[in-house]
C-alpha cells in the first residue's frame, strides 16, 4: 500500500485531498490537528506517533523528526540497496508528501511578542518537504492547496515526473521564502543593520495581473514584501484595465510624495515626476491648483490625495477636459462617491483606482537590480527636526520660510538634478532630469512664468556655480533652500546677497536617480 504523510495549517481542501488519495489505495498518516480534522470528516487516518514509534514530545516541537519518517521520504526507489534497507528496518515508503507551514508570517506582520515569534518557527515541517523535494523521483511533495488536483490526477494516470520536479523546485522556494521571513524579523530584533553579510528577502507574486512591463514588448510582474504588506497600495474594487508596470511605478512615486505632505494634499505626477503639488481648504481645490501649474503634463497623470475623496473632488476629477490614468488616495467617503465619479467622464470607468493606509511604515530600505546583483540603500528620510542654517545677510520671511519647508518635502521626489518653485502652498515649476543644474532652473521658472516673482526656489543638491542664483534671482524668486557643500558656496552666497535673497542650507542632499 503506497503511503501520503499529510501535517497541515492551512486546512483548505484538505479533505478532499485525503478522500482522492484514500480512494486510490493510499494510507494516510497525519500529524495532531490535521488528523482530527480528517477524522472529523470521516477519513481513515493513521497517527504520525503509530509510525515512529514515539509520541510527540515538547508541545508538539518534536513529532516528525525521526528515522521511520525522514527514511521513507529520502529513500530512492530506484537503488535497490535503498529498497532493500527499508526492507530490512520495516519502513514504510512515503510517497506524498503534504506540508505547510506554521504561520510564522502574521505573527511577524503583528509584531508579536519574541516568544511568540520563536513558536511559530517551524522545523520539522521544512526538514520534511525539502527531503521529499529532494527525492522528488520518488515522491510528490504538495505544499499549496491549489496543486491538490494536479497531483491526484498524475497519481490516477501513473505518475509524472516532470510535475514531481515542478513541485519540488516550488518546495524549494517555499522553504527558502518562509526562511527569509523568519531571519529577516529576528535579524531585525538585533544591532546588526539593515546590510547583513548575506541578504535574504522573498517576495510572493501578487494577485492583480500586469498588463506589460515598462514597454509593451516587455513582460511583468509585482511581488510583495511578507512582512510589508500593509504599506502596499492595493486596488479598489473591479478594475476594468489591467495595471501596468508604470502605472504602479507612478503611483507609488505619487503616494510617496502626498505621505510626506500634510492632509488636503494633492499630487499629480507623469513619469515619477510630479507635475503639479498642492494642499488647499478641500482635496477638490488642491485638486485644481495642482492641475493647474502644468495643464498640458496633467493630462493622463497620476493622481494622489493626502485624504478620502469626496464627492466635490470626484466632480473635480471628471470636469471636461481632464484625462485621469490612476488615482490614489487613503480611500472614498462612500461607493456612491466612486460610482459617480466612474460615471462621470467617458475616460473614467478605465482609471485605475488604488488605495493605501497612511499609517503603514514606510519600507526601510531601497534595492535597485544591478548587473551580477543589487545595490540596497536607507530609504532617503530627512528628519523633521534637523538644524537649517540661514547664510545669506537677510533671513526668511515667514511665508518663505513655510514655502521653503513645503518645497523642501517635494524635492527630493523629482529626478536629479531637480528644481522646484512654488509657494507654501503650491507647486509652481519643475525642472527635472537634467544634466547641468542651471538648465533645471531655467525649466522650472519658464513653467511658473510671471508666478516666479516673489516665490521660492528649492534645489534637491548645492548650486556648483553661481549662475543658477543669478537665474533665479533674474526671474524674481525671492528665497532659496539648498544643501549647501558646494567649493563654490562663498560665490553663490554672495550672489543671492547681492539679489538681496534669503537663502538656507539644509546640509541633506536628495539625490534621486
């Protein structure tokens, strides 16, 4: 009689799992919880404790960590010398393996106490599907319920074993993935930092489709952090278009920049730029401040609020003339509110709507994909309450200092070398992605216009040379907030002097590549 050892935690179709492999001749042995529960349903189920000869000790630490189990999941069919040794100490051959694991990654999610934490590693269950992976030209080793069906249809027609390797390369990953979780959050209770020696993070694939990558010849995919799912963006209802690669791209560029903000924030964004910021008395006004310093790049952006939209903002969204590719936001006062905004414009039932939880922590660290590798770096955060220096002979009005501190927020979320203009209100021009940071300048105040006089200039990194302050002071700008560290500050200083401006050095750079 074949033999499928079955210890699960997640019962789904468990049941009928067993009854398919009872009704095709096999025994079933079960651990603990699994084995009343199909006992409950009426399956024929022999104790874990009845093969190993010894009960399960230590709360339950210790039940499958024995020769009688760990033999019959490794032995190779194949090898007779195998064979017969399991002939010879009377062991049972296991030749189904199912297994899944404790839920080690709620009790991480929840942040739950280290004892906690520390139950709900398991070990026995990984040491058993990567044997039976291992041996994966013997036994199936199931680890997910959707591949129940799968393997009890390969059993019905006499095996196959380019399915049982399937299987094991995704056991694999299934142990490594769990693996990942648990030393990710101890290594997180330790002094070791965010660059441990060796670099272990798994990502499950997540369950919106994706229309294409960057370009439509280029195929894509979006994964999820375990243990950061909470400050993921998640979709809102039915969407009626897939999200593609630069729509979640955007909009997290977008939701990044409103979460910075205050509440009544609104930011449109094209191409991880932001085209226009506001905040207003209501998410329907910054709405229409922030579409209105750059119209022509508004049209077909992305869309982020610091708050709910409400129905006078749906009804800002929709006026004629507008073209919204993704909105994003802390949620919608009602459905009504979102089916009237997806009934009011021909365009709208196709934007895509996502949500997220201002709340959630925002992700440590940064990876970007490199030849032969990662490069992995701090999430860029400039602390509220670190020190700005006043250089220049005149000190800040109020209101520059606020656009300053306003400006300052947006900054470091526009591609080097980036320049932004505005008030303490509102995003004026952008100058972005440019090579020399002069032609930024110029970029930025030829969006504001005739608005650039008496507004404020923020700089992501130090002017190397003068000509930028002379540039802007030409144009009527007022203030300036850089890093300063330039070799050539002395000369800038003394050029925003001589404009009779007011500048601050942050001493943070907020390069963005």
């Amino acid at each position: 009689m074949r033999r499928a050892l079955i210890s699960v935690t997640d019962k789904s179709g468990i049941v009928e799992f067993a009854q398919g492999l009872q009704e095709l001749g096999f025994e079933v042995v079960a651990t603990g919880g699994t084995s009343a529960r199909l006992q409950e349903a009426g399956v024929s189920v022999t104790d874990v404790s009845e093969v190993t000869g010894f009960p399960e000790i230590l709360d339950g630490r210790v039940k499958t960590l024995h020769p009688h189990v760990h033999a019959g999941l490794l032995a190779d069919r194949s090898n007779p010398e195998h064979v017969q040794e399991l002939a010879r100490k009377g062991i049972p051959p296991i030749d189904v393996l199912c297994v899944n694991l404790y839920d080690f990654e709620s009790a991480a999610q929840t942040r739950a106490e280290l004892g906690r934490l520390i139950e709900s590693i398991d070990i026995g269950g990984p040491a058993m599907i990567r044997a039976a992976a291992k041996n994966y030209g013997s036994v199936y080793v199931v680890v997910e319920p959707k591949d129940y069906a799968a393997v009890l249809d390969s059993l019905r027609s006499g095996g196959d074993e380019s399915l049982r390797l399937g299987l094991a390369a995704k056991a694999f990953r299934h142990t490594a993935f769990y693996d990942s979780m648990v030393s990710r959050t101890l290594t997180g209770l330790t002094e070791e930092g965010p660059f441990p020696e060796k670099l272990t993070i798994g990502f499950r694939k997540a369950p919106e489709p994706m229309r294409y990558g960057e370009n439509p010849h280029q195929a894509g995919a979006k994964y999820l952090d375990p243990l950061q799912v909470a400050a993921s963006l998640v979709p809102l209802g039915q969407q009626s278009k897939e999200i593609s690669y630069n729509n979640w791209l955007d909009a997290d560029c977008a939701w990044n920049l409103v979460l910075d903000l205050q509440p009544r924030t609104c930011a449109i964004l094209k191409h991880g730029n932001p085209c226009g910021v506001a905040r207003s008395t209501s998410l329907a006004a910054s709405y229409r401040l922030a579409k209105a310093a750059d119209p022509v790049s508004s049209y077909g952006g992305i869309v982020a609020f610091r708050g709910a939209v409400d129905r006078a903002c749906a009804e800002a969204m929709t006026e004629k003339g507008n073209f919204i590719e993704v909105v994003v936001s802390e949620g919608w006062e009602s459905e009504d509110v979102l089916k009237r905004f997806r009934e009011g414009a021909a365009w709208a039932p196709n934007t895509r709507v996502l949500v997220g939880d201002p709340a959630a922590a925002r992700p440590p660290t940064q990876l970007r994909s490199i030849r032969g590798g990662v490069l992995v770096q701090e999430s860029d955060f400039d602390p509220e309450d670190r020190d700005w220096v006043t250089v220049t002979a005149r000190k800040p009005t109020d209101f520059e200092l606020a656009a300053m501190k306003f400006l300052w927020k947006i900054v470091p979320h526009v591609k080097s070398n980036a320049i932004v203009v505005g008030t303490a209100n509102e995003l004026l021009g952008v100058g972005a992605g440019q090579m020399n940071r002069v032609q930024s300048v110029r970029l930025a105040l030829e969006q504001a216009a005739e608005r650039s006089v008496g507004a404020v200039l923020a700089s992501d990194a130090f002017f190397p040379f003068k000509d930028g302050i002379e540039t802007a002071a030409e144009a009527g700008i007022t203030a300036v907030v850089q890093p300063g560290g330039s070799k050539r500050d002395e000369e800038v200083i003394l050029a925003a002097n001589e404009a009779g401006m007011a500048m601050v050095f942050t001493g943070v750079r907020h390069f963005q590549h």
